[in-house]
C-alpha cells in the first residue's frame, strides 16, 4: 500500500476525525450548525431571508470543495 489507512485498523477511526474535524469548524466560523456522526454529515440553518439561502449554499460549497 502507497499511501492511506487499512480498513479496519486502530488508526482508521482516528484518522477520520482528525480529517472530519476541519470541515466541522470550518461551517461552524459560516454560521452553520453541523450534526456528525460515524461517516454522516448533517448540516442545516434556519432559512428567514434569502441570505440565509446563501449562507446555506456557501456551507454546500465548503462541502463539496
């Protein structure tokens, strides 16, 4: 193996939050509440304006990039 963690080792899990972390704290400074759990996301904000429609759109954008 070239790079990455073998499934179902003891470093797998603890990779995985060190890498999930980032991504939750990075939503958090958006403004947007996130919900983690094993390998899910959940994000959501509560949609008043249609700024909060944007805020909500930067928050996919951070995920997908």
């Amino acid at each position: 193996m070239i790079s990455g963690i073998i499934q179902g080792s003891g470093k797998g899990p603890v990779m995985f939050i060190i890498f999930i972390d980032d991504l939750a704290k990075l939503l958090e400074r958006h403004g947007i509440t996130a919900k983690l759990f094993a390998d899910d996301v959940k994000i959501y904000c509560e949609i008043s304006d249609a700024g909060d429609s944007v805020c909500l759109q930067k928050a996919l954008d951070i995920v997908a990039n």
